[in-house]
C-alpha cells in the first residue's frame, strides 16, 4: 500500500498538469485489462505524459518512492506485459500522448517516431516520403511503436525485413531514476562499445521507458504478386519456400501457413470470406512476392514457378490475385484467423519459433500428440512459416470441450514448449513473455543467460520499479 497516495498523485499532478494525470476509476479502468481479457489489474493512476521531460520526472518521483511503474501503448499485447498487477499500488504511464514524427530523413532513409505514435502512423509517415516503414500486423491501426519495440513485435513481413529490434537506428529512453538516455542515433554504422540500445528493445519496460526511436526505411513497395497456394503438408510448404526463394531472387515478402481448420474457421466466422480454390486441401501457402518494379512481370514470375511446381507434383493447387481487391481478399483470410478463432470460443495459445527446416518434423510429432491428447480441441496451427514462426493454436470443439481445455491447458502448453525446446525452438516467438510466460523463460532459458538478464535488470532497476513481475521475478 502506498503510505501517502493523495500526496504522491499531487506531485504527478504538478508534473502533468490535470489533463496528464487520470484518477477517476472510469477513466483508469479502460488501462487496467488486457487485449486477451486474461488480466484484470489495479492502478492508482494513470500519467499521460506529453514529452520526455514528463516522463523524466514522473519516473524520477515513482523511483524515489518506489512506486512501480507499467508503460502502456495501444494494449495489444498477448502476454499481459502492459496490465498492471492487482494491488492498486502501480502507476500506469500511458504512452499515447507522445505521437509526434519528430522528422524524416529521406537521404539517409530513416524517421523519428515518439513511442506513442500507431503502426498505421509511422507507416504512413513513411508512406507520404514515398519509403516503407515495413513492420505490418494486425493491430497496427491501434499497436504503438513504443510496444512494438519494448516486445520486439514480428508480423508478417520478418523474412524480408526482420523483427522490430532490426529496424531500429537509434532510441530515446528513460531510465527507472529519471535519467534519459538519448542515443537516439541515425547511423547504420557505429562500432562505439556496447550496442546499449539494444537492451531495451524486447525488455517489454522492465529496464526503462522507450519515449523515441530512430528507424529503417525502405524504397516502396509498388509492385505485389500474391498466390493462394496448396500443398499437402507443412514439408511441401517449406520446399516451395525455398522453391519461390531461389526462383524470384529472394522477392519473397510473405510466406504464411493456413491449415484447413483455420480456413474453415474463417469462413464460418467472418462475413465476406470465401474459400479461393473451392476445392478442400489439407494446408495451404499465401506467399506474396513483392518488389519496387511492376507487378506485371512479378505476376508471371510467379505464374511460371508455380505452373512448374503443380507440373512436378510439388504443390496440389493454385490461385493467383488478379486484382488489388482479390489481393485483399486472400490477405483477410490470414489476418482474420485470430478473430476467427476468438469467436468459435476457448483455445489455448502457443507463440513458437524453430528453424524452419524443422518446421515439418516438429508438425509430424507435435500434430498427432494433439489428436491424442487433447481430443477436446482442433489444433489451428498457422502463421509465419517464411521466418519459422507458428501459431500452434487450439481451439475448443465446442463449449462443453472448451471447459475441458482450459482445466488442463497449462500440462498442454508445457508439453507442447517442451517439445518446442527439445528441436531447440523458442516458446515465444513474436509475442513476449508479459506476465504469461515469466515460468517459461525460467524453465526454458539457461541459468548463465538468466543471471545475465537478472544483472542487467539489477544494474539498470535497482529498486525494481520497471514494469515488476513481467518478463523476470
Ligand atoms: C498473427 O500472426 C498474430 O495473426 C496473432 O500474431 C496470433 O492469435 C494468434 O495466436
Ligand atoms: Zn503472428
């Protein structure tokens, strides 16, 4: 309990001023649940600070009082990392007031982006200097650059452009003792000592507070060639990634894996869809090449691979878009495979990375362990096959299934991430840890490594006000 709350608010009142500092329960309460509705937290207020002088003293106050402070963006996270605990003891420092573009470069091909800023508006800032800021998810209209960075968000462009740590330049941040940390860099060469921006991007604001960041720009994407691609299993899927790599020059953007629950669960779901081949096959590829030329020439480059895969027994099926509306129609059956799964009821999560070479092994033991062990679910498993990266989902078969699932959800999800550990895999691969995967990474990681994450932590956030009980305990 915090000795003396009325008096510490007053201090953050002084700092943000009225406007900047939210204490009515109606007000604060839309900060205190996740996006997955797996948290229900507590806060005794909420700063919205405008500039990084305010959150210099805001953190400076809460370290010296040692109130513990929970950086929140756009509240898409799947972990829980931007949920407050239940205590009412944490202060929550929303990001979003902070949405300036600081500036674009375009001769160095790079912009600055305060934390607070959407996806959607660092694209388009991108967008109206004719460059790509290339990070693409599916909450990108509501997701902040801030979160994006603090959890090292992936999506479905990674095989091309990396995670988010990959386009970073340069951050500005603030340190648990209100120090600001500016190495808010534009250089892609800099061999200066340790690469200290780097600790922040993925520490989900358990070192500091990201408030700026330099990024990478990209030439524009003019030309696309999406296809809707069958194959009979998730090896003939990886085959044709290497097939569609070597044949385009590496053009390949996307690479996205849909088993045929997930389409059937699309359908079902969401109005609008409709099955791109008609005919049911057992797995499907949406690859999408993509390339600053014209799409003409990138159309037939594709058409020609895959007449020569479906020639040599390859792939079973095809379908290539043949307009921008068809290219959006193949693009909303993978986006909406979340919602789609949401609405069919309970599931049970697993956010997994293997080499991608491994990818059809894994599936051929992990698959039939599914069908025997949880015969209550569907297993979905689908997602960024292009970077190794799966969504190996399961949803509930029905109401009375879903009970049955989440009793005995937490032996599923060990079974499955040690199964993911033994093919030397990642229990997470894009999400983060949060607050949902803490026990993983203590079970998964090596004691060396995690008393290296435990002595940065020490050194940057002694008195641990950042972000407690998210990623470390
Ligand atoms: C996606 O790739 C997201 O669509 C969500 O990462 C994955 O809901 C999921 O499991
Ligand atoms: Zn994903």
């Amino acid at each position: 309990m915090i000795a003396n709350v009325g008096d510490l608010r007053a201090k953050l009142r002084a700092v943000l001023g009225a406007e900047g500092l939210l204490t009515e329960a109606a007000d604060v309460a839309p900060y205190l649940t996740d996006h997955r509705r797996l948290y229900q937290g507590a806060a005794f207020a909420v700063a919205r600070p405008l500039d990084v002088s305010e959150v210099s003293r805001v953190l400076a106050l809460c370290d010296a009082h040692r109130v513990a402070v929970v950086p929140h963006g756009g509240n898409t996270s799947y972990c829980g990392g931007a949920t407050p605990d239940e205590t009412g003891d944490q202060l929550v420092v929303a990001m979003s007031r902070m949405k300036r573009i600081r500036g674009v470069d375009v001769a160095n091909d790079s912009l600055i982006a305060e934390a607070g800023c959407t996806l959607a508006q660092v694209q388009a800032a991108a967008a109206r200097a004719e460059r790509l800021f290339p990070l693409s998810l599916g909450s990108e209209g509501s997701c902040q650059l801030g979160g994006n960075l603090s959890t090292n968000a992936g999506g479905t462009n990674v095989m091309r452009y990396g995670m988010a740590r990959d386009l970073v330049l340069g951050l500005e941040v603030v340190l648990a003792d209100g120090r600001v940390l500016d190495v808010l860099s534009a250089l892609r060469k800099d061999n200066t000592g340790y690469d200290v921006k780097s600790l922040f991007l993925g520490a989900e604001g358990t070192l500091g507070v990201i408030t700026a960041a330099s990024v990478k720009l990209f030439p524009m994407v003019r030309a696309r060639a999406t296809a809707f691609v069958a194959v009979a299993g998730v090896g003939a899927a990886v085959a044709l990634l290497t097939r569609m790599r070597g044949a385009s020059s590496d053009r390949v953007s996307s690479f996205e894996l849909i088993p045929r629950a997930a389409l059937e669960l699309t359908l079902r779901h969401i109005a609008g869809t409709t099955d791109p081949l008609g005919t049911a096959y057992p797995w499907y590829v949406l690859c999408e090449l993509s390339g600053s030329g014209f799409t003409d020439a990138l159309d037939a480059l594709l058409e020609e691979s895959l007449a020569a895969a479906l020639a040599e027994g390859a792939i079973l099926d095809a379908t290539i878009a043949a307009s921008g509306r068809e290219r959006e129609a193949l693009w909303k059956i993978r986006a909406c495979i979340p919602e789609a799964q949401r609405r069919e009821g309970a599931g049970v999560k697993h956010d997994i990375a293997l080499p991608v070479g491994k990818l059809a092994e894994f599936m051929q033991r992990a698959g039939p362990w599914v069908a025997t062990h949880v015969p209550e679910g569907i297993l979905i498993a689908y997602g960024h096959v292009g970077d190794g990266n799966l969504h190996f989902n399961i949803s509930a078969k029905d109401a009375q299934a879903g009970a049955a699932l989440l009793a005995r959800m937490e032996s599923v999800r060990r079974a499955i991430h040690d199964l993911v550990n033994e093919f030397g895999g990642s229990f997470s691969a894009e999400h983060g840890i949060g607050q949902l995967k803490v026990g993983e990474l203590e079970r998964y990681t090596s004691p060396v490594e995690l008393s290296v994450m435990r002595a940065v932590k020490q050194a940057l956030d002694p008195n641990n006000i950042m972000n407690p009980g998210k990623v470390l305990r």
